[in-house]
C-alpha cells in the first residue's frame, strides 16, 4: 500500500497545506485477473479537494472515508459533489463513502440545501459500524471507535505491500489512521502492531489540558509503542503524526512523541508519500 498526504494541518487550511486528507492505494487484480490501483481517500478537509486533483484523478476515486463530521475533516465534500455531479464531460456517478451516521445531514448543513438533497448521484453513504470491515479492491478497512466530542472513527487498512517478494507474491501490510481521538480502548485496538500508525497530534503536553478530544505528541507516542491500553500491545512499525495547527511547530509534538516511542518517526507534510 501507498500513503500519499493531500493535506495534514489541523483544524485548518494552513500556508503550506490543505486540511486532513489522505490518498491510501493498494495494487489488486480484477475479475480478470488484471491488476489495477485501487483508491480510498481518508478524510476531505478544507483545501483537499483541490490538492486533490494533484495526485488522483476523481473518476479513479473507488471510495471516501470520512473520520467524523467536523468541518475540517469533510467540507470539501461540496467541491466532490460538484465535480462528480457537473462535470463537462460527463457524470461520474456516485463512489462509496463511509462515515459517521450524520455525514448526509452535516453534508446538507455545509452546502445549505434542504434535505431533500440525498447527493445520491455523488455518493453512495455508507454509515460505519466499529469492527465490521467493508472491502475497496484488495484493501480490508475496518472503522474503530474513536474518543472525540462527536461521531468519529479511526480505520485500520490491511492490503497488499508496494513492494513483490522474491515469490512474486505481495505480502499483506497495514496501516492504521486515528481521525480526531484522545486514547482509547478501541483506538488502542486499532493500532495494535500495525505498519504504519497516522496519528494527529493537535494538543501539545502542558498546553492543551481538555481531555476526550485530541492526542498530543507524547499520547500518539504511547499508542505507537503500544503502551497506552490496559494491556501491552505490539507496537507499530513507524509512526507519523499529523493533524498539527499551524500554530505549533511540528519539532514540539515530535519531541513529545520520541519520549514514549522509539522507532521511526516523522510528521506529515503536504506531497510525502509513504510505501508499506
């Protein structure tokens, strides 16, 4: 699988990056038996439509995985809609979306139509259920239940590697996304031994007090080295924290973070891509 950032600054659009989203791709065969890239965005923030387009063309786009309905993580679903919807040279139809149970209403209140705008034609809304796991191609993608002031989930992706073994054969990877969360069980979970833990660190420790909204660098580090449950769990193979403000400077979070976890470790950026 390959993790692509459209865009990574928290709560915002910042000067150097859209708000959260993420491209995920994996390579799987068809019902012939010919191979394709397959898509899944995570999350469509302020700005990530547009970047977007730097990286995937939206007839490409097999879904959308939405973390929960704050404005940063799915406005830009209105510039989906319309792309899809009026495009010159044709409709796109509608591409599977996944996401908190709200996301058609909040989708509603952000475009200011009534209710009798279902976007069907855009989108094919799907409400996510912790522990039951959908397929995009060769990926399996399971939702977790995240600790934040809404609706919201991280999704764990297991799919095949970028890279064929000496076998010709791509052995299975993982990759872990945590949306908006504080610790928790579930999230804990989730992250368990994965190959590449996503994890937004928007608090800062000694700064950000409130509890059950955010993790900060120290936090994500605890989840990565899978100390931060009831019970010790493997930790994963590279952690990489985003969902960072434009206010705080990413070298804080990543200090924090190396407190706790000891393996690699990077914050996201706009363009970096990531191979498992």
């Amino acid at each position: 699988m390959k993790l692509t950032v459209i865009g990574c600054t928290g709560s915002m659009s910042g000067p150097a990056s859209a708000a959260s989203s993420y491209l995920v791709q994996a390579t799987g065969a068809d019902e012939a038996g010919e191979e394709l890239i397959y898509s899944v965005v995570l999350d469509l923030g302020p700005g990530a439509m547009g970047q977007m387009l730097r990286y995937l063309d939206p007839a490409d786009l097999d879904a959308l995985v939405i973390s929960h309905c704050h404005a940063d993580h799915m406005v830009d679903m209105v510039g989906m809609h319309v792309y899809r919807r009026w495009r010159p040279t044709g409709a796109l139809g509608p591409v599977l979306t996944v996401g908190p149970g709200e996301l058609l209403h909040r989708l509603n209140g952000v475009d200011g139509t009534p209710e009798t705008e279902t976007y069907a034609t855009e989108f094919d809304f799907r409400t996510a259920v912790p522990g039951e796991s959908f397929q995009v191609g060769p990926m399996t993608i399971t939702p977790y239940a995240a600790l934040h002031p809404v609706e919201a989930y991280g999704y764990r992706i297991e799919g095949p590697s970028e890279q064929v073994g000496p076998d010709g054969r791509r052995r299975q990877v993982s990759l872990a996304f945590t949306g908006d969360t504080d610790l928790c069980e579930s999230i804990c979970e989730m992250a368990d031994g994965v190959d590449l833990l996503l994890a937004e660190a928007a608090f800062v420790e000694g700064r950000d007090t409130v509890r059950g909204m955010h993790l900060t660098g120290k936090r994500a580090g605890q989840l990565a080295a899978g100390t931060a449950g009831k019970a010790p769990r493997r930790p994963v193979g590279q952690l990489v924290l985003t969902h960072i403000q434009p206010w705080t400077e990413h070298r804080i979070p990543l200090r924090n973070a190396a407190l706790a976890y000891e393996g690699p470790l990077e914050a996201a950026t706009a363009g970096a891509t990531w191979e498992i």
